[in-house]
C-alpha cells in the first residue's frame, strides 16, 4: 500500500490484477485499485477532480481528467473518510498510476493533493 499526505489530506492506494484480457484485438492486462482519503486536518475538505497519470512497461503514458471519482465528488468533514474502487486497463503486464486530486478547502481555495504513485504488476511478473 502505497501513502502520501499533502495538506492535511491522507491517500492510501493499493492494486490488484483481476484478469487477462483482450482489448481491441490486443492482449490486455486488467487491475483494480482501492483508494481511501481521509482528512487529516480541522476544517471540511471536497474533492473536485482527478488526473491520473498512467505508464505501462514501454513506455505509454495516458493521462485521465475528469469531475469527482466513480461520479461522486465527496466532502470530507475533519476525521472523515472516503473509499471507492475503480480499475485501469493496459496492454502490458506492468506499470504504475500516480496522479493528483484537486480539493477545495472550507473556503472555496482550491488545493493539489498528491496520488502516490503506484505498481499495477500481474503477480508472475514480480521478481
């Protein structure tokens, strides 16, 4: 389990391989990540957006954008926290996921919280 804190807010990551598959008429590899964030701090937090920024093993990078996480922008009261899974889909059997939410904070300020980056690896390809 990978663990960065960035102004008062807590991501906890972990992944998993789910399955080989094929995607597009190519060999895909398919992982799950559970991500919990907890606000560390004393005044109410919420989650705005996500960029993810993911590589596979040679070398491909995409980047994700979007609104909120599994269509949910949650609000995080001092102590609270927030899980949800998602998953990502690459077409090699290694690589890694790190990226950034954007917050706001109780006054509207908006703040960068780091994701730390991550090995997505199907298990026999582990050394």
């Amino acid at each position: 389990m990978e663990v960065a804190v960035t102004k008062d807010v807590e991501v906890r990551v972990e992944s998993f391989f789910v399955q080989e598959t094929e995607h597009n008429g190519k060999q895909g590899y398919q992982f799950a990540y559970r991500v919990q964030l907890k606000n560390l701090g004393a005044t109410p937090v919420q989650l705005i957006s996500r960029h993810w920024i993911i590589t596979d093993s040679s070398g491909d990078v995409k980047e994700v954008r979007g609104a909120g996480v599994v269509g949910e922008q949650p609000r995080l009261g001092p102590g609270e926290s927030y899980e949800y899974m998602s998953g990502s889909l690459l077409e090699s059997p290694v690589g890694t996921m790190e990226g950034t939410y954007q917050m706001h904070d109780h006054l509207g300020e908006s703040f960068d919280v780091t994701i730390p980056r991550f090995q997505l690896v199907v298990a026999s390809k582990m050394n």
